[in-house]
C-alpha cells in the first residue's frame, strides 16, 4: 500500500504512472482517508499532463512546436490535484 498526502494548495506529489492495481490511500486536509486504484490516480496524472502541456504549447508527446527557449525545462507534472469524496 501506497500513502499519499494532500498539500494545503490540493495537490498530491506524483511524478509517475503507479501500477494499476496496487492501492493507494489519500489522507486529505480535511482528515479524511480514502483508497484508491492506481488506475485511478493514473487516469488524473494523465489529465494533469495534458492540461500542463496544453498550458505550455507542447504536443501529445510532450514536444515544443513554439521556439526552444519559451519552453520550460522539463516536461512533466509532479503534483495532481485531487479532492475529498472523488468516486473511486
């Protein structure tokens, strides 16, 4: 089992796909736990992804069609937002 916290912005830090089956538990600010599917907390990374790469002018795959040096460094997400009370 996995242990993940809640931030005070709403966040929790995940910089990776975990695998599908394995539980994850979220203890949120508000003092709630719950469990989730890491299929679960996939299908929000990928949404976090793809909103940061809309964001940024990145394609699918994560690559620039803007010049090189508008382009913040890295590609990827560490932080996924999540809420009290989202459906398993």
């Amino acid at each position: 089992m996995i242990t993940l916290t809640q931030d005070a912005d709403g966040f929790v830090r995940m910089n990776r796909h975990f695998p599908a089956k394995t539980p994850i538990s979220i203890r949120f600010t508000d003092g709630s736990e719950a469990e989730y599917t890491g299929r679960k907390l996939n299908e929000l990374y990928d949404e976090a992804l793809a909103v940061y790469r809309a964001e940024n002018r990145l394609d699918a795959k994560g690559f620039s069609r803007a010049p090189a040096k508008t382009v913040h460094p890295t590609n990827n997400v560490e932080f996924v937002p999540v809420q009290a009370g989202m459906p398993a």
